[in-house]
C-alpha cells in the first residue's frame, strides 16, 4: 500500500481534493474529522482537566477552546500535546484496517503535516495550493471568519512556498476541479507506477 499524505494550507482546496481521491478508490484519512470525533469522545476528559470550562454538553466547545489557545502559544503546545497522539492511534488503526481491507493507496489528509513531523510517514507529498487572491476570498468567505483569524491560521501553519518546496506532487487548484480530478489521476499513475518499479504491486 502506498501512502500519500495530503496537505496544504487554509482555504487551499485541500478537503476538495482529498475527496477526488476517495471517489477514485483511495483510503483517505481524515485527520480534522478525527480531531471532532475525539472532541466528542475520548479526548473529552483530558482537554477538560487541561483547560477547565471548555466542555458544553458533554463535548468541547471548539469556539472556546480555540478563543484560549489562539493567542497563548504555551496553551497551543498543550493542547497539541493531548491531540496529536491520539489523531496518531486513529490514523494507526484506519491504515491497518486499509492495509487489511487491500486498498492499494492511503491518502493522509493532514492540514499540519510538515508541521507535525508527518512527512517521514509517508511515500510521497501531495500539497494543494493556490494564488494567495483566491486562499484569502475563500478563506474570508467562511462564516464568522475575520481578516485577524484568517492571520492568526496563517501564523499557524508552515508559508505555503516552503510546503511546496519539500512536496513531491502539486495541485494547483486555482485552475478549477477539472484540472484538478486531472492532476490527481495523473498523480494515481504515477504512484501505481511507482509501487510497480518497487515491487509492491498496488496492493
């Protein structure tokens, strides 16, 4: 099984990306999803004992939570901290339990991947870009979303130059979703390519 991981920076068209891949046949790895469903579940109590008064009706309240740790970069590092691994079990299990199913590609979609040390878990990186003029509309066309916000994500995540810098694969997807269903199933060749030069397959 070849592993991809997937990552680009806010208002990228990552998500809608990640998508074609699935609708391709790929396993894809959801690792935002896997943040509410633990927000909701098992990183309950923890994130509570760490940031007290942040759960509402037995979950976290994102808005609350991410008021605290927006502009406290030590509570930032704590949250990561309980997070992270736990995103990490989940995404142990749902490569397995691929692997096990014999799908031949697993898309890890992780907004932070370089910035999380994901890179070296993967075969390859696949980073979505786009001008800046069209990442900041989308962004800023988001519910509730605030020129500030939108810096503070920006602040967050790794300058979307030096992520395409380290990918091995590029998605632009200023060029509209037809090229860009074009560019992932080119880059579905290429890895299929790649797994037969290394022997495995695609399996």
């Amino acid at each position: 099984m070849i592993v991809l991981g997937l990552t680009g920076s806010v208002g990228m068209g990552k998500s809608t990306t990640a998508k074609m891949f699935a609708a391709r046949g790929a396993a894809v790895f959801d690792a935002d999803a896997a943040v509410h469903r633990l927000y909701r579940g098992s990183a309950v109590a923890s994130v509570e004992a760490a940031f007290p008064g942040v759960v509402t009706g037995g979950a976290i309240d994102r808005a609350r939570l991410g008021a605290i740790v927006a502009a406290d970069r030590a509570a930032l590092l704590r949250l990561e901290a309980i997070v992270h691994p736990l995103v990490r079990a989940e995404e142990r299990r749902f490569a397995a339990d691929a692997a096990a199913a014999g799908r031949r590609v697993l898309v890890l979609d992780v907004p932070l991947l370089f910035e999380t040390g994901g890179a070296a878990r993967v075969d390859a990186v696949l980073v979505v870009t786009a001008a800046p003029g069209i990442q900041r509309s989308r962004v800023l066309a988001r519910p509730g979303m605030t020129e500030a916000r939108f810096e503070a994500l920006l602040a967050r995540q790794m300058p979307d130059a030096e992520k395409r810098r380290r990918a091995h694969f590029l998605i632009d997807t200023s060029f509209g979703l037809d090229a860009a269903e074009r560019a992932v199933a080119d880059i579905l060749r290429a890895l299929a390519g790649s797994a037969a030069a290394r022997g495995q397959g695609m399996r």
